[in-house]
C-alpha cells in the first residue's frame, strides 16, 4: 500500500466502519491517461449498488476536503469479489490455509514459470510459502510477487 493509499485508508475507514462496512482495499492507480481511487468495501452476504452508492456519498466530500490526490481521478467503490487481489499482511492472514494464485515477475527457478496455484501456508515480510498440488512447499520472495488473489473453486 502506497503512503497515498494509507493516508485515504486512515481517514475513510471510520466513515464505512460507522456505515457497517468492512474497509477491504484502497487503490489509486492509473490506467490509460485515467488516474483511478478504488475503494473496495465488503460485509457479511455481500456488497449491492445500494451499498456502493450509500459509501460512495458518505466519503467524497472528506475526500475532496483533505484532497490527498492533486490531480482529477474517477472514485469507484465496489465490492473486491469473490476471487480478492491480497495486497496486505491482514489479507494474507485471513487466507492461510486458503487457494491462491500467485504471480512473479521473473520465473521460479526450480518451477520454470511465473504462476503458481496452490494453498497460503505461511508468510513473513520477506517471503510467503505455497503448497503447490503434489504437496510440495514452494518459498516465493516477496520482492518477486506481482500479484496475489484468492481463488474460488467453481
């Protein structure tokens, strides 16, 4: 998480918390010439429009009040899905145990590739540990992690 995104984290979780919600994720990213701040929400039986609306009206003025983003951005808040970018230390421990999909930026020297599937068995600031189908445990370096999701088995 970027120093911007605790910053928009820090002041908006109270707001949704007070609303009850969960505060999942915050994103700011670009895309294209669009910058995008993504709020991602959640409760118990899942998030509707209705609840993306009530959010989305109960932050935008905080928002444009401590105008953390200098620059025009689109405000999104949604729901993070059934299958959940984990981008935190909190999300990689709810999901030890759990399936997920990792990807590396370079190959895994012992695997030859740059996807792995398999169940979150541990992790640390410097690496997490997957267990992978035949049972075997493969140690992947944080800094080699481009992305992390759950995966929900159809």
């Amino acid at each position: 998480m970027t120093s911007t995104e605790k910053k928009i984290s820090d002041c908006v979780k109270p707001i949704i918390e007070e609303l009850g919600y969960l505060l999942y994720d915050v994103i700011y990213e670009k895309e294209g010439t669009q910058n995008y701040l993504r709020i991602f929400i959640d409760k118990t039986g899942g998030i509707s429009i209705n609840d993306c609306e009530t959010v989305n009206n109960s932050i935008t003025d905080i928002l444009d009040e401590k105008d953390f983003i200098k620059s025009a951005y689109m405000l999104e808040v949604s729901s993070p899905g059934i299958e959940r970018r984990i981008r935190t230390s909190e999300h990689l421990q709810q999901n030890i145990g759990n399936k997920i999909k990792v990807n590396t930026y370079k190959n895994l020297d012992e695997l030859k590739i740059k996807e792995v599937f398999g169940n979150l068995k541990s992790y640390s600031t410097e690496n997490i540990v997957v267990e992978i189908d035949d049972k075997k445990e493969v140690e992947i370096e944080m800094a080699n992690i481009s992305k992390i999701t759950t995966v929900f088995d159809w």
